[in-house]
C-alpha cells in the first residue's frame, strides 16, 4: 500500500510541475557546469547567487528558463550568458526552477 501512495505523489508532482524534473544531471546534459557551478564562481553566477537574487521576483522561474534559452548579458557583468536554442522549454523552466531551488 505505501508503494502505491509514494507512487500517486510521485506523479502528483510530475503533473504539477511539469513532466520535467531538472536535476544535477539534467544541468550537466547542457553542459550548464561549464559557466556555473551551486557553490563556486566559474564564468557566470553560481546557482546559489541566482536563487538568492530572484528569490523574491514574481516569474522568476519563467524569465529564467527563457534567459537560458536566449542569452543575454548585462545583468552579472560584461561576461555574456549564449544562448541555448536546444533546449527544449520544458526543460529550460525544470533547469530554472532547479537553480532556484539551490540555497
């Protein structure tokens, strides 16, 4: 019985959030860790300096996962973000709510 119980919550999850589900792993597939890491400054912001800076912004998972997908530059210095076309948006906002989630 508990098996099943895991199982429907499991899935509950899957369908609130998306079929998604971003993780270490998933990051790394896109080759995200070449520019950042959670803890240690790279290229870009860590993942830890993202969430702390929009974890208060309304959407911030949403205009994340389209700066992942389009790039940009400007907002952590001179240093651009390129884009990421391959990225599928199902997987841009996963990957984005994943950073956000990094404390």
């Amino acid at each position: 019985m508990t098996k099943h119980v895991a199982l429907l919550v499991a899935g509950s999850m899957l369908t609130a959030f998306g079929n998604a589900v971003a993780s270490p792993e998933m990051v790394r597939s896109y080759n995200c860790t070449a520019c950042h890491a959670e803890d240690k400054k790279k290229y870009g912001p860590t993942y830890q300096q993202v969430a702390l800076k929009y974890a208060d912004e309304a959407g911030a998972a949403e205009k994340l996962a389209k700066k992942i997908q389009t790039g940009g530059a400007g907002v952590w210095g001179n240093t651009p973000m390129p884009a990421q076309p391959r990225v599928s948006d199902e997987d841009a906002l996963a990957i984005a709510r994943y950073i956000l989630s990094v404390k």
